[in-house]
C-alpha cells in the first residue's frame, strides 16, 4: 500500500511540473509570477527584465522600446531565493546551475505566448529576460509599414528561386518579425522552408524549423539542413566565416538564403562578410536585397503637441497612451535603408562610403525625415540619429 501512494505521489508531482500547472498554484510564488505574466500581456510589453538586486527582486517591462519598472519586491535573500527558484521549475531550467547561463523557450497556455529566456548570473544572483512572442500575430508584408518601394524591391527579391537576402539592425528591431513576415507570405505547400533558430520563435505553418542547442551548432545544422533538398532556408543569425561562406554557397547553388546580421548599417553587411573572410566574387554574385532596419516610436495621435513650424513632438500622455504604459506614445514605426542587387563592382571594388552614395536607397535618415513630416515621429529623433546613426 505504501508503495502505490508513494508512485502516485510521484506522479502527482511530474504532473505539476507543466508550465501552466505551477503558474495555477494558489502559493505565493506562483501567483506573483502569473500577475507578472499576465501584466506584460496586457500592455503589450515585448520583453520582461527579472533582476536580481542587492536587497530584493527587480520586474520591469520593455513597452514600445522603453523599460518601465512594475515591480520592486524587497526581502530578505531566502524569500527571493524561492521566487527564483519557481521561476526556473516553470521554465524548466535547470536549478541545480546558479552560475552558468541557460537558454530555452516555453509557451504558457495561460497567456498564449512563447518566450525566449535567457538567464544569467551576476554580483546579486541571477537575471532573466524573456522575449515574448506571440504567435497569434504574425503581420502581413503589408503591415509593416513599408515604403511602396521599398515593399515591391523585397518582393522580388524574395520570389527569386536564389540568392542571398540579409537584414541587420540590433537586438529589438524587428528583424525576426520582418522575416516571419516574409515566410508567411511564400509558398511554402509547393516548396521546402527550413528554419535553423536559437531558439525557435514563432510557429510557421508548413515549415520545418529547427533549434540549436549544445548538440547541434549553427554550421552543423545548416549543412543537416542542406542535405534535406530544400527550396528556402533561413539561417537564424550569421555568426563567422564558416556560416556565412554556407549561407552564399547555399544561394549560389540554388537556395534562397534568408539570415540577420548585427552591425549598423547596409554598408556594414557588406563589410562584415568581407572581414570574416568570405571571397569578394562569392558575395557579389548572390546579394539580392541587403537591408538595416530600426524602430522608433510613433507619438499619439491625441496628446502629440504641434510646434510652430508644423513638425510635432511627444505629448504629457492622455487616457489613449498612458495606459498602454508609456505617454505620448503609441507604438513603433520602421525605419528601413536597403540595397537591391547592390553592383559585383561595388563589392569587388568595395568602399564603405561609395556604397553607401552609390548603392543604398532611402537611408534610415531620410526615412526618419519622412515619419517625421507625416507627423508620426518626435521632430527631435532626427537629431538623435544624425549624430548617432548617420
């Protein structure tokens, strides 16, 4: 008899151990963690920052590009001791590890989110933060905001059956939205889409998508993926010599290679692969459509202040903005410089400030300029990217 309560006990316990169980417990953990999960949806916040400090914990939400502070629970060291440690049994990490990073995503049920999490320790303990993603809300290319132009470029370049196509731009830019976007909208019933993620995002219909973790690298996946016969390929991120010489080789043998890269500008993209090695005619021979895009912060149409000379700049906040978190705002807007079928010359012969005056379209300045004379964007983010940016 002790034995059948004891495996029933067992059971019981790796039943409760689902994400969305633990966050349904009535204990004072769970509940504080389900308020912030539940806060973050509601106002639409794209990431949750979890900090551990020197005499607490430390919850803020990243909302239309800014961290606004929602909690700041201070007691003593065991107290936030279980709350940490609650929060790794939800998202299944590993709490043995206190003073490694981990990795991973998870979806909760509860608010019909994914996230990517990443934890890692620091002087006070250790630091969590989760980009949300939900996966209800993918939008169309038409969505986007785009310049007529620079919409009908990329649409071309991405019905190609093959080439390269590269999007850069920091942390938070919306480059994996802009590439969601773009799957979404090929044929993906009459040709073969593989994804290689870290970690997997949103979930794409009809689209094999795959994850590295610490079996699979970024370059053993893409050579797994390329012995799949595959018509289209998105490689997550381009991360060294290797990767990128894949990627082209994977265009220029006919694939049509979507991937990100992190530097500041379209120009960057074409001196980067160059510094990582990557042969000049091999990058001239697939770039179709080379981007850098950013986000900025669009003001409310209610509260926005008009200045004498008929620019606008961010409003004191209203009853529209303010309770979405952040006042005078009203979500964000796309700034987007490109290259379409930028010149084999151009790259051969390549000069950082020649490409950028001979083969960059509607630079992230001039679309900064547009925003802000249709009246959608601060007249002070121009300065902000002339001196910064440009």
């Amino acid at each position: 008899m002790e034995i059948t309560q004891t495996n029933q006990k067992v059971l019981q316990t790796a039943k409760a151990r689902s994400a969305d169980e633990l966050l349904s417990k009535k204990d004072f953990q769970s509940r504080f963690w389900i308020d912030v999960f539940l806060k973050a949806n509601e106002i639409n916040a794209s990431d949750i920052h979890i900090e551990q400090i020197k005499d607490g914990l430390l919850v803020r939400f990243r909302v239309q590009g800014e961290l606004l502070q929602f909690i700041e629970y201070k007691e003593e060291f065991s107290l936030v001791r279980n709350l940490i440690n609650r929060l790794k049994q939800i998202c299944s990490l590993d709490l043995s590890v206190n003073d490694e990073a981990q990795d991973r995503s998870v979806s909760f049920e509860v608010t019909n989110s994914r996230y990517r999490i990443a934890l890692s320790p620091s002087v006070f303990g250790e630091n969590f933060v989760f980009r949300i993603i939900r996966d209800e809300f993918i939008p169309k290319l038409s969505e986007l905001y785009l310049p007529q132009e620079t919409e009908a470029d990329l649409r071309y370049a991405m019905n190609q059956k093959q080439g390269f196509i590269c999007i850069t731009g920091p942390t938070g830019s919306g480059k994996s939205t802009t590439l969601q976007s773009i799957l979404m909208e090929l044929d993906r019933e009459k040709k073969k889409v593989i994804t290689i993620e870290n970690p997997v995002e949103r979930i794409i219909p009809s689209t094999l998508q795959k994850e590295i973790n610490h079996k699979v690298s970024w370059n053993t996946a893409i050579k797994m993926a390329l012995r799949e016969d595959p018509d289209i390929i998105l490689i997550g991120e381009i991360r060294d010599r290797e990767s990128a010489e894949l990627a082209l080789e994977a265009a220029q043998t006919g694939h049509l290679v979507f991937s990100t890269l992190h530097t500041n500008d379209v120009a960057g993209i074409v001196d980067r692969l160059l510094g990582l090695g990557v042969e000049k005619r091999l990058i001239a021979d697939n770039l179709l459509f080379v981007s850098a895009q950013r986000l900025i912060q669009r003001l409310c149409s209610n509260c926005k202040v008009k200045l004498a000379d008929g620019y606008h700049i961010k409003g004191d906040g209203c009853e529209h903005c303010s309770a979405k978190g952040v006042k005078g705002i009203n979500g964000r807007l796309p700034i987007v410089e490109y290259s379409f079928y930028p010149t084999p010359e151009s790259i051969i012969e390549f000069d950082k400030k020649n490409f950028e005056s001979t083969q960059v379209k509607r630079t992230l300045q001039a679309e900064c300029r547009r925003w802000i004379e249709a009246g959608e964007v601060d007249e002070r983010e121009l300065r902000y990217w002339r001196k910064s940016h440009v």
